[in-house]
C-alpha cells in the first residue's frame, strides 16, 4: 500500500458480559452457573481476536524481513513494530467479570509470550492496564453506581479521560525501552 506495511497494533474491541460466576437461584435451591456460551463469546472478542491481529502483524513483517534475506533482527535496525494490548484493571480480579477478567489476564501471557518470540523480527509487545474510564460502557453503568462503586476507590476521586489512555498507550508505542505492562487506573483498588 501507499505506507507501507503496518507497524503499531491497538487492537482495542472489547465487551463485557457481566454476571456472578456462581449465584444461588432462591426458589430451586439450585446453583446457576455463569453460562459457557457467554463466556467463549468475551474469550473470542476480548482475547483471541487481539492475539491474531497481532500475530497477523508480526507475519507480514516476518515475511518482508524473509524477502529481504533478514533474519535475526539486530538493534542497529531500529524497531520493527509494536503491538499494545488493552488489558484492565479486571485482570486482578473483578466482582461479576469472571470472563471479562479472564481475557483480561490472558492478554499478560500472551503479550509477555508474543515479546519472547516477535523480538526476532523486531516487534516489540506490551499491554495498557485501563481503569474506569470515561467511555459509553462505563457511562451504562449510571451516575449513581459510578458514584458509590467505583469513585471511592479511585485515588483520583474521577473517571479516566480517553485521552489520558490515549496518552498511554501512544507512550508505550513510542519508547521502544519500556516493556511490559502500564497502569493507567487512576489509583483504583477494588473493594473486597
């Protein structure tokens, strides 16, 4: 194309299907369990989809590298990409987001994997950790809620504004010396 190939991935799709894990049904006596179709849908949006958009990425640059008789990338060369997952603060565990947090988490093993092997070609891999952020999903959740739930646990005393977590993130595209993983959540614990 007119740029070349791509080189930065923000693979940033996500959804949340929020529900206890386990909740006592009062009228059978009967646990019900969170329903395994939910959580393959959060697990192919929140987890897999990223994982391949990145790894789709990492080829064509593996590929261009091949064609031009590169092999192991060196220094010298400067880096080749950089992919930035969008983790969350739920990824240390979440009230009602067993599925969520779960892809959460496993964006930490697959980036810290996609580093060990992309780094041949030069691609580096991190992941932004958001908290509670001024966006339309946390804004369902109403005022009040936000208020009581979420605020008294923010350091902050606020939302995070979209362009703090854009600020982030284009900071962890652009030093190529910071690898790992970044907290941008505000001060945020959850509660027990």
């Amino acid at each position: 194309g007119k740029y070349g190939s791509v080189s930065l991935c923000v693979p940033a799709a996500g959804i949340t299907r929020d529900d206890l894990a386990v909740r006592m049904d009062k009228m059978t006596g009967k646990a019900r369990i969170y329903p395994l179709a939910q959580f393959k849908l959060v697990v192919d949006v929140n987890l897999i989809a990223p994982v391949y958009w990145a790894l789709e990425m990492i080829g064509r640059i593996a590929e261009e590298r091949s064609a031009k008789g590169l092999k192991r990338w060196a220094p010298d060369e400067g880096v080749q990409g950089s992919v930035v997952f969008i983790g969350s603060i739920s990824s240390q565990g979440n009230r009602g987001q067993i599925s969520y947090a779960s892809t959460k988490a496993g964006l930490e093993g697959a980036a810290a994997t996609i580093m060990k092997e992309a780094m041949y070609y030069g691609v580096r891999c991190s992941v932004i950790h958001p908290g509670f952020t001024d966006t339309p999903m946390v804004r369902a959740m109403g005022t009040d809620y936000v208020a009581k739930n979420i605020l008294p646990f923010t350091q902050l005393g606020r939302l995070i504004a979209p362009a703090e977590i854009a600020d982030a993130i284009c900071f962890m595209l652009a030093n190529s010396a910071v690898s790992g993983e970044l907290w941008v959540d505000a001060g945020w614990h959850a509660p027990a």
